[in-house]
C-alpha cells in the first residue's frame, strides 16, 4: 500500500495549491521588505484565482485520494468554489477597511487562505479524523483574525471567547469521533455506515458519539442553544473579520454536516428527528427573536445569522430519508450562496458607515441614508429583502428550495415554523430600511472603491440570480447528480 | 488485561471534569486546561478502542490530535496573553465589554 502518490496530490491539487501558496507568501511577507508585504494582498488574490481554476478544471473528476481520506467530488468541488468565492470577497472588503483602521498586515491575508483551506477539506473529508484536522485548520486561523485589532480591547476579547468556545466545541466534536470509532472500529464515513448498517456497532456508544458530533458542528454554524458565542464575537472582532468568518465556517460546517452524516448515520435518522427539530426550532426562534431588540447593526446580524443557520438546519432534518436527501444537499448550498453575496454586500455597507473606536454601528446611524446617498441605501434595502427572503432577491430563491425540500420530506410543521419565523425576521430588516428612509438624520459615509463595487456587485447579483434560480438550482442539483 | 469497559468508564469521568470545568472555573488558563483535560479524554479512548481493535489506526489519531492540541496551545496562550496586557486579568467575568 503506498502511503502518498502523486495522483492523491494532483486530485487535491487546489487545496495543497492554496497551503503551499499560504506558506510562500508567509516568507514573502516576512523577508519580502516593504515591497513584499504591499503585494501580499494582490498575491493572494492571485492564488485564489488559481486555485479556482484548478478546481474548474477538476470539474466532473470523482475520486478519493490518500486511501480514501478524502473524496473530490462534485460536492467538494461546489464547496472549494464556494469557499475561494467567499476569499475573494473576503479580500475585497477587507483591503480598504484594514487599511482606514491601520491594521494592514500580511497576516491577515494568508490566515484567511489557511483558514478557507480548512473549509476546502472539510467539503472533500471522507474520514472523521480528517474532518476533525480540517474543523481545526479552518477555526485557528479565525481564532487570530478576530483578535487581530491589537490592543483593541473588543477584538482581544473576541478573540479570545472565539476561541475558548471554540476549543470547547472542539472537545466535544473529538470526543464523539472517539465514541463513534470504538462503537464501529473505524472513522471512514463509508466503513462507519457498513458497520451500523450490519448492526455490529454498538448501539450506545454510536448514538452517543453522533449526538456529541451534532453539538461540535451546532458550535460551529451558530445553532442554538450552541450560539451564544455569536453576538459577541461577531460585534467585536473587526467588521471584516466577521463577514469572512460568517460565510466561512459556515459554508465549512455545513458542508461537512452534510457530508458526514448523509455519509455515514443515515441509519440514525429516525432516532435524531426530534434532536434535529429541537434543535432547528429553538436556533429559529432565538435567532430571530433576539435579533428584534438589537440596536447595535452588527449584533442585529450576529442574531440574524444564527436565525439563517436554522433555515439550512431545516432541511438538514430529512437528510436521512433517500429521496430528499439531495434536494436537501442542493438547497443548503444554494442557500449558502444566496446568504453569503447578501452578507457580502451587507457588512460592506456596515463598514462603509463604521467609524472608529466602534462608532457608526448603531441603527440610529443609519438615519437619512436614503436621501443623503440614495443608491447606498437601494443597495441595503435588497439586501434586507434578500435577508427576509422577499422576491425578486437570491434569499427568497434559497428560502423557497430549503422550504420545498422540508416539505418533501413530510415535516409541515417545521415549514410553517419557517414561514412563521421569516415574517418575525421581516420586522427587524424592514426596521433597517425604515430607519434609512423615513427618519431624518446626517449619516457619515466613508465610501471606497472595492467597498462600492462589492456592494454593487453583490447587489445586482442577489436581484440578478433570482430571474434564474431554477436554472442555477437544476445545475447545482446536476453537479451533485453522482454524489450520495 | 484491564477490559475496555474501565478505560470508557475513566475517560468519561475525565471528559465530564474537563466539561464541568470550563463551564464553572473563571479563570481563563484553568478553563484553557479544562478543554485539553476533554481532548486527552478522547485520546485515552482512542487508544484503549485501538487496544482492543488490535489496530493501529486509533493510536495514530492521538498524534494528530496531540499536534492539534499544541498549535491550540500556541494560540491560546497567545490570546490570553494579548488580554491580559490591556485588562491585567485573565478572569473571564472581567472580560465583558461586549455586551448588547
């Protein structure tokens, strides 16, 4: 048995790319002088254009590598465009604002593609081991960005809670992967699924190790009553810090969510409904039920985004009924997609009107956006519709897809529920959008050039995508065609 | 040899320390200390499950976890460091400043 061969290297090409590419400009950024580290932001642009064609040009390419560790597929390869789309945003709105505030660092930079490596793997991790690894690779990197603010005492602190409540979670995720390889003598998903499907795994220790699974991934994607690390950490790191890490370990936790437990507990299914349905029920009623007495714009988002992980958790709770479990696997990425442009476009222009020492972040400094710049507040408002899901926008299209794959799988209940806690989530964005328009105020904009693009790109996207939603979702559906 | 039922049994008490832990103690080191009392717990299971397995596999988990625990290790303490320069305290009640 070989150990490493190159075809293992060259199936996970964007991934090994994108480390290899992080190590480099490290160097580069340390001894490079002044001239290195002013490129280090373009360079890691570059990077994650290269490693998104590699993965484009891996398209429709089905193999496992390292003696099936990993699995490239069309689901990892949606993950690692997912994952380098959300880089390259992430660079964009994260330029200028680091540099206004005077925390241009290299660092920042590469611990970003470190960090989107990690959500690469965890789309490919066909083994729990890896899994764990990659849940790591992805959340370290993280820890250090949210407290990169030095001497900022809110970023120090959020990055330390992060990171505390992460490790946390951390512990739970390993001690589940222990219980679940004693319980069937193997971590790889598919070895898992044998066993429990043969009936030699012990029955206790497997329920034992995939409920305590669950609460690292509830950990990771914000899900309640796992989520309280969320409002904190998301108002006290830095703005772009908290739109990158958003999306990413979101797009990183849900996807190995789905991977691992279509993969390897579809026999369990039955026994995690009521788990799963408490779960999704209490992450969308906290979630958006807080998120209505928030006065600070980046708590309000902290709440609104757990409330948009128990949409995605929604459909996840079929996942182990054979006719559904792909519309559950298209919907939640498409739905990804749909929240990360909005959540793009949103923190951008939270950080437009951001000022220092954290001024500029309350609801109230959003008064008179609407007349004083009326396209940046055109921009917010799809972006509130979007994040309502209200037609013509990208989340009213992710919305409809996660609702009709709950309803395929028989659970009426938790789609009224979702309807019922999007009309309360309507309260609290459309609040956004009254402030801007109807109340009188002198908001202060400090516009720049990759924050008025990615507001604008992210904009016309969102509305754009929707006049071709069913496309765009037939064709995620059909690149995952071969997958589960 | 000693059944795998008493290495369950002492890593589950180890894991359960390990939870109480970092949900009574303030101090941010001890609850640090708490989380890698969780990961060694899983670790002895590791490699107990691996005894008994007569595999290999298991007992090599713990490396990777060991690495894990060491780079959680450099940045933590990092962290902790970074706050107790601006606060001169690691108790986590004193770390509140964000509050909504």
């Amino acid at each position: 048995m070989q150990i490493v061969s190159v075809t293992d290297i060259l199936t996970i090409l964007p991934t090994i790319f994108l480390v290899v590419w992080a190590c480099l400009l490290l160097l580069m950024d340390a001894f490079g002088g002044a001239l290195g580290k002013r490129l280090t932001p373009w360079l890691t642009v570059l990077g994650l254009l290269v490693a998104f064609g590699l993965t484009l040009r891996a398209a429709g390419v089905e193999q496992s590598a390292f003696n099936g560790l990993l699995e490239v597929d069309g689901f990892s390869n949606a993950i690692n465009l997912l994952a380098l789309g959300t880089g390259l945003f992430g660079v964009a709105v994260a330029y200028e604002y680091l540099k206004r505030f005077n925390l241009a660092r290299g660092e920042y930079y590469i611990l970003m593609l470190f960090s989107l490596s990690g959500v690469m793997l965890m789309g490919a991790a066909a083994d729990l081991i890896v899994v764990f690894l990659a849940i790591e690779l992805l959340s370290i990197p993280l820890y250090i960005m949210a407290a990169i603010a030095q001497r900022d005492t809110r970023s120090e602190e959020a990055g330390l809670k992060y990171f505390l409540l992460g490790a946390f979670a951390g512990g739970f995720l390993l001690y589940g992967v222990a219980l679940v390889y004693g319980a069937t003598a193997s971590t790889r998903l598919a070895e898992i699924f044998a066993a429990a499907q043969a009936g030699v795994a012990n029955p206790i220790f497997l329920l034992l190790g995939v409920a305590l699974i669950l609460i690292g991934f509830a950990f990771k994607v914000a899900a309640a009553p796992f989520h309280m690390w969320t409002p904190d950490v998301y108002e006290g790191a830095p703005t772009p810090v908290t739109a990158f890490m958003a999306v990413a370990a979101k797009v990183g936790g849900f996807a190995a969510l789905l991977r691992v437990f279509i993969v390897a507990f579809p026999t369990l299914g039955p026994d995690l409904v009521p788990v799963l349905t408490g779960i999704v029920a209490a992450t969308l009623i906290i979630g958006n039920v807080a998120a209505i007495a928030q006065r600070n714009i980046k708590r309000l988002f902290a709440y609104s985004s757990i409330s948009h992980a128990g949409f995605i958790l929604m459909a996840f709770v079929p996942y182990a009924q054979d006719a559904v479990h792909r519309d559950t696997v298209a919907a939640a990425l498409f739905y990804l997609v749909a929240f990360g442009l909005t959540s793009f476009g949103s923190w951008a222009v939270v950080m437009m009107l951001e000022r220092a020492e954290g001024r500029g972040l309350e609801l109230s400094d959003y008064a008179g956006l609407g007349r004083k710049y009326p396209a940046l507040a055109l921009a917010m408002l799809v972006f509130m519709l979007s994040f309502a899901g209200v037609p013509p926008t990208l989340g009213f299209a992710g919305k409809f897809f996660l609702l009709r794959a709950v309803l395929q799988g028989g659970y009426v209940g938790l789609a009224v529920l979702g309807v019922l806690t999007s009309l309360v989530s309507a309260y609290y964005y459309l609040r956004v959008v009254i402030v801007m328009y109807f109340q009188e105020g002198k908001p202060q904009v400090e516009g720049s050039r990759l924050l008025n693009w990615t507001t604008a790109l992210t904009a016309i996207g969102t509305v754009a995508l929707f006049f071709v939603m069913q496309p765009l979702f037939d064709w995620t559906a059909s690149a995952l065609l071969r997958l589960f | 040899m000693v059944p795998v039922e008493y290495y369950v049994g002492l890593s589950a008490i180890l894991f359960t320390l390990g939870v109480v832990g970092v949900l009574t103690r303030r101090n941010a080191i001890i609850i640090f200390m708490s989380i890698e009392l969780m990961l060694n717990s899983a670790n002895l299971l590791f490699v107990a499950f691996a005894r008994t397995f007569e595999a290999l596999n298991g007992q090599i988990f713990v490396f990777f976890v060991m690495t894990v625990a060491a780079a959680e290790v450099a940045v933590g303490l990092a962290l902790i460091v970074a706050v107790f320069r601006s606060k001169s305290s690691i108790n986590i009640d004193d770390v509140n400043s964000l509050r909504g």
